[in-house]
C-alpha cells in the first residue's frame, strides 16, 4: 500500500509539471513580427531666389535658376515615390506663374524642375507642375540616405515682357509614395 501511495505521488507530480508545460511548441519559445512601412518626409526645404533679365540671351533661350540641397528627403529603402510641384498662384496649371507683389496683373511664367540622384540611381523631370510632359519624376528608394536634389526654376522665354520689382509664388512639393 505504502508504494502505491508513493507511484501515485510522483506520478501526480509528473501530471502537475505536465498541465504547466507549454503544449503548443517548445517552452519560452514566440515569434516577433514587424512590418516595415513605406514612409518619406522632407528633412528640409529652402527658397529660391534669384534675378531675371528680360533681355538677356534669345528669345529660345530659357534662363534658369539652379539649386543643389536645397531640398532634403528621405525615404524607407524599397519605398516607391514620386515627386511633384503645385504653383500656389496657378494649382491646376501646366506652368508656374511667379506674379508681382505690388501687380498682380504682372505675372512671369516658369516651370520647375528637378533631379533626384541616389548616385547609382537618378531620375529628372522637367516640369513638375505638368508631368505629362516628360514623364513622373518616380524613383524606388536603394537606401535610407538623402539623395542629392537639384532643382531648377526655368523661366519660360526670355523677353517675357514683365514690369520690373518682386515676383512670388509659394510652391507645394509633393512626395508621394
């Protein structure tokens, strides 16, 4: 009798230990998962400034103000995005209009471009207002580093026959992934 009542505590021991175990793999043992988002933002923006001349070059001739790391974004590695301009002055425009800021019936016409170069990968547009021209400047990100941005303000035809002063436009870029 004496043994039965020992086989039946250690095996009540046994069932014990048993229910604590973990029955649906090996104790202690859990997966972490994480998803990467897709995510872009500007680090930074600046403004353009810059003079036109009327009378400088011909008439086919654009003149141009031209910037490098002005603008600043990263993007997750493996994050598709494109980038697009909206001319605050003309926000369903084809063209930037850069209008004076004592006439606003004076307004000089520009485009916007820009490069976008992660070195071994680049990708330009010449118009960010209107990407229909020469395709969406749209670019996969290779890493987490900032890419060089050149952007360029291209007035459309010298000779525009502007009053002289202060012309502004507030432009919205976009980054959209």
């Amino acid at each position: 009798m004496k043994r039965i009542k020992i086989l039946s505590l250690i095996m009540g021991i046994g069932l014990l230990g048993n229910a604590f175990a973990d029955t649906a793999g090996s104790p202690g043992d859990f997966n972490i998962e994480v998803n990467v988002i897709k995510n872009c933002k500007f680090t930074q923006v600046t403004d353009i400034s810059g003079t036109y001349d009327p009378l400088d070059g011909d008439s086919y001739d654009s003149q141009a103000i031209t910037v490098q790391n002005q603008f600043k974004f990263k993007c997750n590695k493996g994050t598709t995005f494109t980038l697009t301009a909206i001319s605050g002055n003309n926000p369903s425009g084809t063209v930037g209009k850069l209008v004076n800021t004592t006439d606003p019936n004076e307004i000089l016409y520009y485009r916007l471009g820009a490069e976008v170069d992660y070195g071994t990968l680049q990708d330009d547009d010449s118009n960010l207002f209107n990407p229909n021209v020469d395709g969406v400047l749209s670019l996969t990100a290779p890493n987490y580093n900032e890419p060089t941005v050149t952007v360029s303000t291209v007035f459309l035809n010298n000779h525009q026959d502007v009053m002289v002063g202060t012309y502004e436009d507030n432009v919205t870029l976009q980054l959209s992934f």
